[in-house]
C-alpha cells in the first residue's frame, strides 16, 4: 500500500488552474459555499452562490435565450459543440487535474472524465445533422404524414458530486444540437469543477460569436437551489443524476407539474463469475469494477456471484488482489485507490460493514488508512464473504464494498441478481453462449445495462446510458437519447381536393 505526503498547497493548484481557464477569482473567493478537496480535506475555495430568490431570474433568461436558440438551424447549433469540444481538448490536462483535485481520481480517470465530455461533443455534432423523424403512410389519399422533433425549451441539469463534468456535458451537449438553453446545478461537492468546465464553454461561445445571451447557465448552490429548478414551470426537462434518494423527491415533484425527467440514480451492480470463466480476465475487470474510483462510481461493482467451482480459486486472488492495490494521494499517480468524497462517505461504509457482520458476512478491509490530513478519509477497499444475499447487500452504499456470494445454480443466482431495487449495471463472466445470451434474454439482468466479459462500470458514450426500477429509467448520452431533449409533432398534409375523414368517419355539413 502506498501513501504519500501531503502536497504544499492543493488550494493554490486548483485557483492556477482556475486562472488559466479564464474563472474569474471573485467567482471563488469571498463566496457562501465551502469546497473541499478530498486528497488532504483541505479546503479549496470559498465559491459564490446564487440566492434563492435570484435563480428564478436566471432561469427566464435561459428561456429567453431558448426562444431564440430554436430557430438557429440545427447544423449551425453543432458548431457551437464542436467548438466546445475544441476547447476541452485544449483543457484536457487542467480539467482533468482539477477533478482530481475536487473527486479525488486518480489522474488517468480525471483525464478520461474529460475525455468523456469530448467524445460526447463529437457525437453531438454528427447528432445535429441527424435529428430525424419518420415519414409514416397515411390511409387517406392525398395525405402525407410525417414527425418533426422541435427543441423542447429549458434544460435543467442536476448532478452529483463523482462524475463532476462529464454528466452535464453528455446533457448539455445533447441540449444545445437539440436547440434548447441549459441551466445546470452541480453538486455542491464539486462547485470549482462546475467553474472551470463553464469557462470552457464560455470560450467556445465567444468563439462561435453570435449564440444568445443566457444560452448556459449556472446556479452554484445546495439542494434548495435545485429544487427550484425543479419546481420552475419554464423548465419542462430535468435530468438529474444522483442518489435515489434524491429521485424519489424530484420525480413526483417534475410528475406534479407534467414535466418531463431523466433520472439517473443508485445502482447496485452485479456480477457473476460462472464455471467456464476466463478467471485472469474476470480478475481484472473485478478489481477495476469494484474498488476503481474508490467504489464511488454509479456503476461500480458491488455484489458478486461466484459459481461454487470455481470459489475456492477465484476468491483468494481476488483478496490478494484487494491486499495488495494501493491506496493513496491521487496526485502522484501511483495509487490505484484515491480517497472517498467526505467523512459521511466513511461512517456510511463503516455502518454497513458493521451490519454486514451482524448479518454473518467476513470483512476483509475496509479499515481507515491513514494519510497524515486528519480530514482526508481514504480506506482499503473491502471485500465482504456474505453467507447469503441480505441486509446491507441489497443496498447501494456509495463506497467501496463487494459483497462475494457463492452460487450453485444459474436461476437461482439470476433470481438473486434482479432481487434488489436498483437497476443499473450487470455483467457476466462466461465462456458458455447459453449462460450469456440468457443473461442478455428477457428473463435475465433487469438491468440497463448487461454485459458480457467485461465489467459493469466504464461505459462508452455511444450508448444509451442509465437503469430500470430505483435507478430512475432515464437513459442520456448515445443512441436515440437525444428524443428526450425534444419535443415531436405528428403532422398530417392534406394536397388534394376533398377532406376524408380517418376511420371511415363521415360527417357532411
Ligand atoms: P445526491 O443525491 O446527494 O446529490 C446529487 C445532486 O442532487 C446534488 O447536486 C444535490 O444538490 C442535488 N439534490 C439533492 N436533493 C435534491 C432535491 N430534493 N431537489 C433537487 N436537487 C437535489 O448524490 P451524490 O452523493 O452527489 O452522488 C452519489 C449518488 O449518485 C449515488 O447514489 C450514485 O449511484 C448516483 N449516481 C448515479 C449516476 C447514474 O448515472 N445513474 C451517475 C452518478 C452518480
């Protein structure tokens, strides 16, 4: 294990970044709003926050920059993602930095949350060419009937503390081809990201010159902030990320007023290694799953089924593996295991390490590692031997924990599988085609997402991304995701000479 000193001054790396991104310093001093860093919990900055009373002003200047937004041809509007993506390929390094800084990733993964926002950019601009609808036959003559997808209004983005960036540019950049406004409320784990990520686009808008004013906003704030978000009737989409907590009070609230959510929420991830598995290969994508990101990942790994034949050779490397990986600084790119967001993130996993034991589970990890800042809270990552699939098992806690389960049958560990309340991410090790098309059937994973031979976190953004059941149903990113930022009017053309009724229906005046 390998634990390194404190840096000089996290503080002053995270304002230079800031600096060079163009984030004026009055944005983060002097400000509300503490932020922390994680690595040494330190505190960063002190960031200005909006007023409750001042956020829904700022969100009827987004809707009136929507109003002028949507008539700026689609092809147009992709040029002002392609050049935010320009920007963030500018920014890669400092941004990838400064999420690190304020999520405490290790460098390679703060790099690829911003890798992430690129890609999202490149796949944006293609989208704005091919924001189709369908021609659809009509039963009377000298009728056409067709789709058009027209930009929907206000975007509202609410995220959480663990993807920082990367979960407002997939929305954003979708927003902006699909010509709406975006007005977005990080968390208020993260707010000197959520700065610095914004600057970028305020680059890339000064670039492209004319787009209007107000077109993204920012509310830096806490919950209350986001409730108006939620509660404002300009806003007539909000997708947000973050705990099911959280969803079970944004969505009925959004339902109330008929307006439209994506929610993207907990996961309780499974995976389940089979006899035949590819067992160097499972390792791997376990130890990556599971303990990567500090188990702070919506999709980390967190139960796993282990098939009884191949328990007794699977599970001891994988400990060996969990004793061995190296917790630490981020920063200094040797760890694999950066610390977890807050002392609320430590006593959660503790408490239910604790029940895991009540309920008969053997913890191997887990213990606090001590890093020499009293406010930092890195801790091995713990690998729990569960006799059965109870208690603590079958809830997300936002740390790293895998509970290891032994299984004999192929339908009951399905059954387990599914028998908990989120739905997010799934994977299989198999090298049997009937175990993993039955587990991609529709009596296999519930889940979102199921994969086969590669582990449950790490999603490309080419497909459609989210879960079922507790996890909110929202999908964003890839695919067709983009049908949600829109709205679609069927339109029926008439371009004969007489007026037939659909259905047969007569009625002459
Ligand atoms: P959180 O729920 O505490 O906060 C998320 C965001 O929601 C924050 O910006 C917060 O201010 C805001 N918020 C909280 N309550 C609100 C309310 N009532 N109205 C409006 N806004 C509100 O989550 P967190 O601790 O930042 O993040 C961890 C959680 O997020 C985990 O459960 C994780 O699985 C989930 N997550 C899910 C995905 C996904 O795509 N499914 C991605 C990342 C994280």
């Amino acid at each position: 294990m390998s634990i390194t000193a404190k840096p000089a001054s996290i503080a002053a790396e995270a304002a230079a970044i800031l600096d060079r991104l163009g984030v004026s310093k009055d944005a983060y001093t002097g400000g509300e709003m503490k932020a922390f860093s994680p690595i040494t919990g330190e505190q960063t900055a002190s960031v200005k926050t909006v007023s409750l009373s001042h956020a829904p002003a700022v969100i009827d200047h987004a809707d009136a920059a929507f109003r002028v937004w949507r008539l700026v041809p689609a092809p147009k509007r992709g040029e002002l993602v392609r050049l935010f993506g320009e920007e963030l390929r500018a920014a890669k390094a400092d941004l990838g930095r400064l999420v690190s800084i304020e999520a405490g990733k290790i460098p390679s993964e703060g790099l690829g949350e911003v890798q992430e926002m690129i890609d999202i950019c490149d796949f944006a601009v293609g989208l704005s060419r091919q924001l189709y609808g369908l021609t659809i036959a009509t039963e009377r003559p000298g009728h056409r009937m067709m789709e058009t997808w027209h930009p929907l209004g206000v975007i509202g983005i609410i995220s959480a503390f663990n993807f920082p960036v990367a979960v407002w540019a997939w929305n954003a950049a979708l927003a902006l081809v699909c010509g709406n406004s975006v007005v977005w409320k990080p968390s208020e784990k993260t707010p000197l990201t959520a700065l610095a990520a914004h600057a970028v686009l305020d680059r890339a808008l000064k670039r492209f010159g004319d787009a209007p004013d107000g077109l993204s906003q920012l509310l830096i704030g806490d919950r209350a902030i986001g409730e108006v978000l939620v509660d404002h009737p300009k806003v007539p989409l909000v997708s947000a990320t973050g705990s099911t907590r959280m969803g079970r009070d944004v969505g009925p609230r959004l339902a109330k007023r008929f307006a439209r959510a994506i929610l993207e929420l907990g996961g309780n991830n499974g995976g389940i290694v089979c006899p035949s598995a590819d067992l160097d290969m499972a390792l791997r994508a376990v130890a990556f799953g599971a303990m990567g990101t500090a188990g702070q990942r919506c999709t980390t790994l967190r139960r796993l089924f282990v098939h009884d034949s191949v328990y007794d050779t699977f599970v001891p490397r994988l400990k060996k593996a969990y004793a061995s990986v190296s917790v630490g600084n981020p920063l200094d790119g040797k760890a694999l295991v950066g610390p977890l967001i807050d002392k609320l993130a430590f006593d959660t996993m503790q408490k239910a390490l604790t029940e895991a034991k009540a309920h008969g589970g053997a913890v191997h990890g887990g213990e606090r590692v001590d890093t020499g800042s009293a406010d930092a809270y890195y801790v091995k990552p713990a690998l729990v031997e569960m006799p059965t699939h109870t208690g603590p098992v079958l809830e997300e806690t936002f740390a790293p924990i895998l509970y290891v389960l032994k299984y004999s049958d192929f339908d009951a560990v399905l059954s387990d599988h599914n028998a908990v309340g989120a739905g997010l991410s799934s994977s299989i090790f198999t090298l049997n085609m009937q175990e993993a098309e039955r587990f991609l059937a529709a009596d296999g994973s519930d889940c979102g997402i199921a994969n086969v031979n590669i582990g449950t976190s790490g999603a490309e953004i080419g497909g459609a991304f989210g879960g079922e059941k507790e996890t909110g149903g929202g999908r964003e990113s890839g695919s067709d995701a983009w049908r949600a930022y829109m709205r679609r009017a069927t339109n029926t053309i008439n371009y004969s000479k007489s007026l037939p009724l659909a259905q047969g229906v007569s009625f002459d005046i």
